[in-house]
C-alpha cells in the first residue's frame, strides 16, 4: 500500500516517468499502471458531489461562485468528430486537450471539476450538459455565478461580461458592469494555479478520458492540503 501511495502522489506532484517510478519502487511497468489508475480512482472517488458543493456553498452565504474552463493539454490524438476535424484539438488554444469545467469560491479557491470533454467543445457546450442545469436553482436563489464571454447568454443567475457591439462602443453603465465582473472574476486564477501545482496536469499522456480522475484527484488533494476534507 504504502508503494503505492507514494507512486501514485510522486507522479500527480512531478509527473515522473512512470518507468523511473517502477524501477523505483522495484516493480513491473505493468504494476506500476495498475497502481497508478487504482490509485487515481480511489483518490477521485471522494470527489464532492456538485449538488452538496452548490448546497454548502449557498448554506454558507457565499455571495457568488465563479464557473471557467480549462484546457487539459494532452498528446496529439488522431479521434475524429463526426464532421471530420479532430476530436481532441482545441482551436480556441490551438492544442490537443480536455475540456475541464472549475467552479470555485470567491477566492478563486478550486470547489469542485467536471467530467473531461474533448478538447473541440466550448465552454458553454459543456457547461449546458455538466453544470449549468444544478446552478440555476441556485441561482435563482440569490447565489449567482460569475463566468466570461465565452458563457454569454447563458441563463437565469450567470453573469458574463456584455460582448461590445458591431460599432465596438459600450454605454458606460455596460463597460463599468463588465469592469466589475472581470475583477470579481480575477482569483479565479488562483483555482488553475493550485491545481496546476499537481503536475500530471501539465500535459496528459495517458488515455485522454482519464483527465476525469486525474483532475478530480488533483481536487481531493488540494482540499486536503487546505483542511476543508
């Protein structure tokens, strides 16, 4: 257990070869994968559901929650989307990756991650089918959710910036609403940086779909290490 445990954290924290990390712990490079993804479930597994997180979260008095995507780079992936381009190929970042959506505290401070979706999918494309049906009852109840203009328009209690119009002005009362939006919005950063610090995050050269445990591990830990779990 314990060789285990210390694979599986050395290659979240550093992402060191898993070769380097079978050697080390004089194992199989087969063992070494079966530790790795048994360990990454187990970690996953304690996940906070969204709807306990949004029930907290509103329990507590949050005055809002922030909702951002994140790109998951990956190694080139030959899948291919119905209409022919590739699957995995984000043309927003112009790189191969999984789609991550992070909600988090005012603070910036990571709550909860979704499923992985290919890296061609927008933000708001994933966020209808991962997150926003459970935000809106929420939402609705004073707890609203700050997002950028990549989730214009998309519903009761979600905040986005006003996209500029045809002429590129903006009524003062718009261009102060957005000013005020992006600078609530700012610690948002902070989310991505405290679960970058899990390295594994860097770039995914495993399955694509185990972004999911990866990233939902990363949280865990993260959490851990504040004491909130």
């Amino acid at each position: 257990m314990h060789t285990q445990v210390v694979l599986v954290l050395r290659w979240l924290r550093h992402r060191l070869d898993l070769r380097l990390l079978a050697r080390d712990a004089g194992i199989s490079i087969a063992t070494a994968y079966r530790y790795l993804h048994e360990g990454l479930d187990a970690i996953a597994a304690h996940t906070p559901d969204l709807h306990d997180v949004l029930d907290r979260a509103h329990a507590a008095g949050l005055a809002f929650l922030c909702l951002d995507g994140t790109l998951v780079p990956t190694d080139r992936i030959a899948a291919r989307a119905e209409a022919g381009h590739n699957l995995w190929y984000s043309g927003k970042h112009r790189a191969f990756g999984g789609n991550v959506q992070v909600l988090t505290d005012p603070s910036g401070f990571p709550l909860w991650v979704s499923a992985v979706r290919p890296g061609s999918t927008h933000d708001m494309r994933a966020a209808r089918e991962l997150v926003l049906p459970a935000l809106y009852p929420h939402a609705a109840r004073g707890l609203p959710v700050l997002t950028d203009k990549g989730y214009a328009g998309a519903g009761v209690g979600i905040h986005a910036p006003i996209k500029r119009q045809p002429d590129g002005q903006l009524h003062t009362d718009n261009r102060c609403y957005n000013e005020l939006i992006t600078a609530l919005r700012a610690p948002t950063e902070r989310g991505h940086a405290l679960l970058g610090r899990w390295r594994a995050l860097d770039r995914v050269t495993v399955c694509p779909q185990r972004i999911t445990a990866i990233a939902a591990a990363a949280l865990v830990l993260t959490s851990l290490d504040r004491g909130t779990r």
